[in-house]
C-alpha cells in the first residue's frame, strides 16, 4: 500500500493529510472525520484489528462492513497494527 500511495503523492493526486472521509464517505463520525491518510499507515487510526472477510462477501460489502465500525480507539492515541483485509 505505501508505495502505491507514495506514487499518488508524487502525482499530487493525494496527500497525507488528506482525510479519509474524502474518499470514503461512510468513513464518518466524529472521530473518523479527523482520520488522516497517515493515519492509516501508520496504524493509528483507531480501527479494530482483525476484520476477517466473510466467505462470498465482496470488497464493497467488506469495505462497507469496515467503514461503519466504530473505531477502537482515539486516533493518533496509540499505534495498533491493523491490516483489515487477509484475503479476498
């Protein structure tokens, strides 16, 4: 993901500080509206770890699933490795 994002930065089409609820607007509440890019690489972005795929269910559902979460913790409080997808 990093250098894919890197990439988009170098192209000015992202930005770090760019919140997340700009690209994913159900990424909404109010702490998740605070939520940077950096965010999530540097897995402070308060997300639960461990939110496995259901068997048959899209990445739209998935992504859905995730976004609507309430987050674990505050943003930027902690740094809890949180990579989401394990297969798809």
């Amino acid at each position: 993901t990093t250098p894919s994002i890197m990439i988009l930065i170098e192209q000015s089409k992202l930005s770090l500080n760019d919140k997340v609820s700009n690209f994913l607007p159900s990424f909404s509440g109010t702490e998740k509206n605070t939520v940077t890019v950096e965010d999530l690489l540097r897995h402070e972005a308060g997300l639960l770890p461990g939110i496995n795929v259901l068997p048959g269910e899209s990445f739209s559902s998935y992504l859905k699933r995730v976004t609507e979460r309430e987050l674990s913790y505050k943003p930027r409080s902690k740094s809890v490795y949180s990579e989401l997808v394990e297969s798809l």
